[in-house]
C-alpha cells in the first residue's frame, strides 16, 4: 500500500482515488515493460484524471464526450 500513498499525497487524492492511480500506474509500467502500447484511465473524477495526467498516464472523461 505504500505505492498508494505517495500519489495520494503529492496529488492531494482521497484514499480510494490514490489506490486507483497507484494499480493504474502499475498496469501501466507492467504493460510498457511487456512491450504493449500505454494505457488509459477512464475516469469522472477531475482531480484523479488530473493527477493521472501529472503521472504521464492518459486520462478520459467520458462525461466529455457524448
């Protein structure tokens, strides 16, 4: 769990979005390392989808695009 708390903190994220962007951020190294393309974060929350975007992660509101 200490992955979780450093975006949590530097990012100021409530405890359930910094576990999200921690596996998010894991998957996405895992999946770099493997050879596969990034991936991308589907998400409603501003601030997690800012801080994914902080990261180096894609993020989509799907809000935005109906």
């Amino acid at each position: 769990m200490g992955d979780a708390v450093r975006p949590g903190n530097v990012h100021a994220l409530r405890a359930y979005d910094a576990v999200q962007l921690s596996v998010a951020l894991e998957v996405h190294s895992s999946h770099q390392a493997d050879g596969f393309g990034p991936i991308t974060l589907i998400s409603t929350d501003r601030d997690l989808n800012t801080a994914a975007t902080a990261e180096g992660l894609v993020a989509v509101d799907p809000n935005l695009h109906h």
